[in-house]
C-alpha cells in the first residue's frame, strides 16, 4: 500500500529524531497546505514555529541523521560513489529526484 507523502514526510522526521536530529524540538507536526507541506516544530517549553518541508529533508543535519555516516550501501554504485558517506550520497541523489518524499520512502523501515 502507498502511503501518502504527508505520513513520509512524518516517518523519515521520526526515524531522523530517534538518530539524534534536532535533539531541541521535543515533536514535530506535518500539515498539507494546498499541493505543499509545511513541518511544525515544538520545543517542551511551548514554543513551536513552522518550517518549510525542504528546509528540513535537504539539511545536513537531517541527512546524517536519517542515513547516517556509513559508507554508502548501495548496489551498482561507481566507485568513486562509495567513498562517500551514506548521508552525503543520499542528500545529492534526493536533490536531483523528481519526487524526493518518494526517495524518503524507500528508507523507511
């Protein structure tokens, strides 16, 4: 069954928090707004502040959290590829992907 992008979106924040991503934001919230999704961020005072989807799947802090800093596993990979952490490797891939929630799926457990 496919899951719809705002549930991705949820899952690959969940599994990049329980990877130490964004330690200071105790819960985040995925809402739909027209054909774009913004991500609520909380912090356990309260406070809480909105942030584009992007800004969030396309960090540095996001990426090494969600695929971490391993070499890359992957098969049919040049060489040159392999030498590169996993994080930075899937961070360029999910850039140039026509859908990169889509990319976000294939990691979820």
């Amino acid at each position: 069954m496919e899951l719809p992008k705002r549930e991705i979106l949820k899952k690959t924040i969940e599994k990049a928090i329980e990877n130490g991503y964004d330690e200071h934001y105790a819960m985040y919230g995925v809402e739909k707004t027209g054909n774009h999704y913004i991500v609520e961020r909380m912090n356990p005072g309260g406070d809480s502040f909105e942030m584009d989807y992007e800004r969030v799947i396309f960090s540095h802090q996001f990426a090494k959290a969600f695929w971490g800093s391993g070499p890359v596993i992957h098969t049919g990979v040049a060489v040159e590829a392999t030498r590169m952490k996993a994080w930075r490797f899937h961070l360029q891939v999910m850039v140039l992907s026509d859908d990169p929630i889509k990319y976000l799926e294939q990691f979820l457990d």
